[in-house]
C-alpha cells in the first residue's frame, strides 16, 4: 500500500494535469532567448506571479546586460535558515528571430521551445511546491527558488548568486530535463570553452622559402589537441577556425575556439598541463601561441554525497511504482557550480523527453505530473533525514 503522504501528493497532482500544461503554454509561449532581455524579463514577472501563488517572498532581481531573475523563499528561508535549493534557468537557446515558437500538444506528446529545456522542469518545481503546500509542509522547510535567465550562455552573471545562495545548503535539486529512461543526473563532466590564437608574420605567398604562417602553426597544433581524446575521460574539439586575409597573403593571424570536457578535477589538472605542452612547443619558427579561457564550470563528480541524495530520489521512486536510474552526463548545467562546493546535488528532475537545442524538442506529458510528485516526496525524505539525524 501507497504511503499516506504520496498519496496525498499524488491526490493533489492527478486532477491538476491541465492546470501543468496551461502553465507550460504561457512559458513556452514567452520567446526568452538569452539574449532577448525583453522577454526573459517578462518570462521573470511571470515566474514570480506563479511562485508568489505559493511562497510567501518573492522578489525579482534586476539585471542590466542580461535578463531579470527571480529568487523565491519560505518563511524558514526567508529568515535564513539553510535548507534545499531549487534551480531552474528560464532562457532557451532560440534566438528572438527564431520560427519555432509554437506550443502543441500532439498525443502523449508537447512540442515547443523549452519545453524540455528547461521549461517543463520550472512546472515541475512549481507544482512539486504547491503539492507540499497543500501538505502543509512549506511553513517547516527552509526552500530557496532561484530562476535564472543566463544558463544557456554560461551563467556569467547568474553564478555568484547561485554560489552564494547554495553555500552550506543541505543539498540541491536542479530541473533539467530527464533521460529517456526516467533517469536522473548524479554527475555531469565539466568544461572549459577556449580560443587559441596563433601569430605570425604577414608576407607575400609569391616569395616562397620559409614562412611564419600562422594558419600551418595552428594546423599542427589542432591535430596535437585532437590527440588529446582519451575515449571516455576527456573530450575536446575544435569546432571553429578562423585566420588569414586571402590566398595570396601569409596568414598573420588564426585562432581556433576549443570545447574541452573532463570528469574529475584531477582529469582538469591534467588537460591543462598537456594544453600549455601543447601550446608552448610551437613547431613553426616565427609563430607564437596563446590560449585563453573564456567560460568554464567545474566538474560534477558522482561523489558520496550525490548518491546518497540519488538514493532518497530512488526510494520515493519505487514507493510511487518505478525505478529511477541514475546518469553521467557529458552536457554541463548550474548543477556543476553547485558540485563545487561540495553540497550534494541532483539533477535531471525536469520531464522526460529529448531533441532539445532542435524545433523537434519535445516532453512527455504525463512526466510533468510524475517529476512533480517524485520531487515533492525527495523534499520532504530530505528534510526528515535532516531533522531526525
């Protein structure tokens, strides 16, 4: 027999299915592209209306370069008591003139702009809320919302205030979307974004003889990092290459943008040593290399903590009738800054689906209602561990 309480949570959401997609249509119908603050500040005042339904301080924190965001508290929160962090990003990556707008429902189905990344888990969180306010547990749990409008390009600005806000919490729930399987996120690899620049020295292609190219420099070294791929570990591609001014000109300047991937902070250590082998031993005489960091989050390991977060997720999964398991993602999140300070943390709580960054990217109906209850009951198990240790 169903315990009482997932039951009740379940109560709750069953007749409340609709009320899910209505909300999932009003924010995928906002285009809050990254760099679109106009609408990612309305996806915010939205956010905050919907939160403000169910938590008693809300506010909205405002933002110049980029788009509002939203932190929302109960009372325990708001008083300063740490407790569980909820983080769920509100941009997509569809820019403002982009033609896949459009929700609608199609059998089983929800297709639209964020609606698996990272819409439908920011309904997820809200509904998993209002189920424990309904259990009349929200004015006990010290509960901290952060919605974000920067996570699709890096969170350069969103970062700080994720770090401080998630320091010395008892653990940490993002709601990006679920694996095709029901799985959750327990480790995620982390990432360092780069531009390698190589400088030469300009001349006439005509002259022949020795020449200071930096487009050949480049060249060598590209092969040099490819070999850097160790098949699970570490991943790195270059994935742009520019430089020259024509073919008749010894090209001065190139530069490469580098995307690098690694499991473990020791496996970043490593990468960088053989990144500045790499680029130190320039192998043409006149060219000189640079390489720059320009974005990066740290690893999320599967660490001790994590799993026993996975373990409380898994058992509220078997008592509402499935399994639950648990993945290593190559794809990064705000989950990693979390992992950095070493707060357990779980991701992958958002609805089941697939094809995100793409106009086919879809959810699962039924899995909203589902996250819902599974993320509501590992809040509660988590707080009662906390206060019966």
């Amino acid at each position: 027999m169903i315990p009482a309480m997932h039951d009740k949570i379940q109560s709750y959401l069953a007749p409340r299915r609709r009320d899910a997609l209505d909300l999932l249509r009003r924010l995928v119908e906002i285009q809050s592209g990254s760099r679109n603050k106009p609408g990612l500040d309305r996806m915010a005042g939205e956010m905050a209306t919907v939160l403000g339904e169910v938590l008693p301080d809300v506010r909205t924190l405002p933002f110049t370069e980029h788009g509002n965001m939203v932190q929302a508290m109960t009372a325990p929160a708001a008083q300063g008591r740490k407790g569980i962090v909820l983080v769920g990003h509100m941009d997509t990556v569809f820019p403002v003139d982009t033609a896949f707008t459009a929700f609608r429902e199609e059998g089983d189905r929800c297709h639209g702009p964020g609606v698996y990344d990272m819409k439908g888990g920011l309904v997820v969180a809200v509904h998993a809320l209002k189920a424990l306010a309904d259990l009349g547990l929200l004015d006990e749990i010290p509960i901290t919302v952060l919605c974000n409008s920067d996570e699709e390009i890096g969170s350069p600005a969103s970062r700080p205030w994720i770090e401080k806000e998630a320091q010395g919490a008892l653990a940490a729930l993002v709601f990006e979307g679920g694996g095709a399987d029901r799985n959750v996120v327990t480790g995620r690899k982390g990432r360092l974004g780069m531009l390698l620049t190589v400088q030469g020295q300009a001349g006439h292609a005509a002259k022949g003889g020795a020449k200071a190219s930096a487009i050949l420099g480049l060249a060598h070294m590209v092969i040099a990092l490819e070999g850097l791929n160790d098949g699970r570990d570490i991943t790195l591609n270059v994935g742009l290459i520019e430089g020259g001014i024509g073919p008749n000109t010894v090209p001065e300047l190139a530069t490469a943008a580098l995307d690098a991937r690694f499991l473990t902070p020791q496996s970043r250590q490593r990468l960088e040593k053989d990144l500045n082998r790499i680029v130190s031993r320039t192998t043409i005489p006149g060219t000189v290399a640079t390489l720059i960091e320009q974005s990066g989050r740290p690893a999320m390991p599967q660490s001790e903590g994590n799993r026993r977060l996975y373990a409380m997720a898994r058992e509220q999964a078997r008592i509402l009738g499935y399994d639950l398991p648990e993945e290593l993602r190559s794809g990064v999140s705000d989950a990693n800054f979390i992992a950095g300070l070493d707060v357990p943390v779980l991701d992958g709580l958002g609805p089941v689906g697939d094809l995100d960054h793409s106009d086919l990217e879809f959810i699962l109906k039924d899995t909203l209602s589902e996250r819902a209850a599974l993320t509501a009951a590992t809040i509660a198990a988590i707080w009662n561990h906390a206060t019966s240790a």
